[in-house]
C-alpha cells in the first residue's frame, strides 16, 4: 500500500489552506497513493490560538445538516481521488458546557467512498515556554479522552490496522501501547502523526521520538507536519516523515510544502515481528 504524507506551510486564511490541502491531495493521489495524510492545522494557523473558534465546524455525525465546509470538503476528496485521507486535524466545537469555548482537535478519517471512517480527538495538550516562545492548547482546546484506531483496507485487500495521534501526543508511549494492545485486536501496523512541531522541539526531539515510536511499537509511522515560516510569524521544523517498524526513516521532506510517500510492505512488517518478536515478549 503506498501512502503519502502532506506538508504544509499553512496560513491564516483557511478557504486558501483548503484549496492547497486538495492540490497536494490530488497530487499524491495521481502518484499512485492509497492513502494520503495532511498536517495537524492543515486548515488554519491562526494570529492567534482563538481564532479557531472562528472556524469550528459541529460534527456532521451529530449535525448532519451543518455546513461544515472542511469535512465536507476531506469527504469529497476522498471520494472524489478513491484513496483514505487522514484529515490532518480541524477544530471540532464542543458540545455541551463548552461549546463557543473551546474545540477540539480532531482527526477525521475518511474511506475512498467518501464515508467517514473514525475521528480522533487529540489526548494530549501541547504547552511550552522557553522564556522566548510560550504556548498553551489548553487555553482554547478541550482534551479528547480516548484512543482510536482505524481500519484502512488496500486495494489488494490487506488490512493495515492504524492508530491516530496528534503532534503532542508523540511524547506519551503509553498511548500508542493502549493503541497497539487492545484485548482482542492485532497490534498497530501504522501509526499516524499529524503534526505542527515547534521548530525548537523539532529540532531536539522530532525525529527521534518517531523512530522510538516505530521500534518499539514495531510498526510503520507516518508523520505529515508544517514545515516552514507562517504568516502569523511562527517557525514549524517540518521533516514530515515515513518510518519503517526497524527505524529506518523511507522518506523525508525537510521544509517547504510538497508530498512524500512510501510503500507499506507487509512482509518486512512480518519480518521484524518474526525475527525480533518483542511485541509477544511484553510483561507489563
């Protein structure tokens, strides 16, 4: 199965973001990829943290009939380029107490019929402050509270069970081993990491955390980010990446916008499990 990840340069104009989102979509799409993934805020980097507000769709599970202009639009893709989009993440608004608050950040999955085929809600709230840059999801962002995975089936008919995650939650292996053994369900063979890394972070941690991700979940990772200078003045590391479950980094796209993609071969993910059997050694 060949999947490609999005990077994205986004701005604070989301019918702008959009439209490049469904040009690099297509893009991947006439390069042969199954499935394709956009970055964590694909659809807006805002001046500031509330302007998502502004831009919070009702889940369309929920409220059918809301215009929702973003998932409307991953949905037609989908169905339009016959290939899974993983949405990048997009402001949900909350329901209930919070709603006109907060958001969530939400990773809509779409099958290439166009039908909905899960939604995450990132776990994990980013904040950060060096004394020079200093950031805080909570102020504006609900927490989701449960892990997800997904079924994304191949044209050949393969399975490749895949978790979802969201940028922050990278630091937190618990979430991926919750992930991975679920009673009565395989172990991940995808792991899915829509991200907006600091560039700072990135720097020091970006990389590294994937590659541990790949190894000790022993599974594939693909991580689509931002990855450049923003409008609104921030920096993202970019280096959206494709990681194969021995580590191995299949391809990487350092800065600017554009599509990397690899192939998910099902025999090396079986060849790792066979000849290094870790996932069957766990205790704890």
């Amino acid at each position: 199965m060949k999947i490609a990840a999005i990077q994205m340069v986004s701005t604070p104009d989301a019918a702008r973001n959009l439209a490049r989102a469904c040009e690099l979509m297509a893009q991947a799409a006439a390069a042969g990829a199954e499935a394709v993934a956009l970055p964590e805020y694909f659809c807006l980097m805002g001046l500031q943290d509330r302007d998502k507000l502004a831009i919070a769709e009702r889940d369309l599970a929920v409220a059918p009939d809301a215009a929702a202009p973003l998932q409307r639009a991953l949905s037609k893709a989908a169905r339009e380029l016959g290939v899974w989009v993983l949405g990048g993440t997009l402001p949900i608004a909350c329901e209930g107490g919070a709603a006109g608050q907060r958001v969530r950040n939400s990773v809509c999955v779409y099958a290439p019929d166009g039908q909905r085929a899960a939604r995450y809600d990132k776990i994990h709230l980013f904040r950060f402050n060096n004394g020079r840059e200093a950031y805080d999801e909570g102020q504006v962002l609900e927490r989701g509270e449960q892990p997800v995975t997904v079924d994304l089936k191949a044209r050949d008919g393969r399975v490749w069970r895949t978790g979802l995650s969201v940028c922050y939650d990278l630091r937190f292996p618990e979430l991926f081993r919750a992930m991975s053994f679920t009673p009565g369900q395989p172990p991940c063979d995808l792991i899915a990491v829509p991200a907006a890394f600091t560039y700072t972070t990135g720097e020091a941690h970006w990389e590294l955390l994937l590659r541990a991700r790949a190894v000790e979940n022993q599974a594939y990772v693909i991580a689509p980010a931002q990855g450049g200078r923003h409008e609104n003045g921030r920096r993202t590391w970019g280096h959206s990446l494709i990681i194969d479950p021995w580590g191995q980094v299949l391809a990487c796209l350092p800065e600017g916008e554009g599509v990397v993609m690899a192939e998910l071969d099902a025999q090396r993910l079986a060849a790792v499990r066979s000849q290094l059997p870790a996932l069957q050694h766990r205790l704890l």
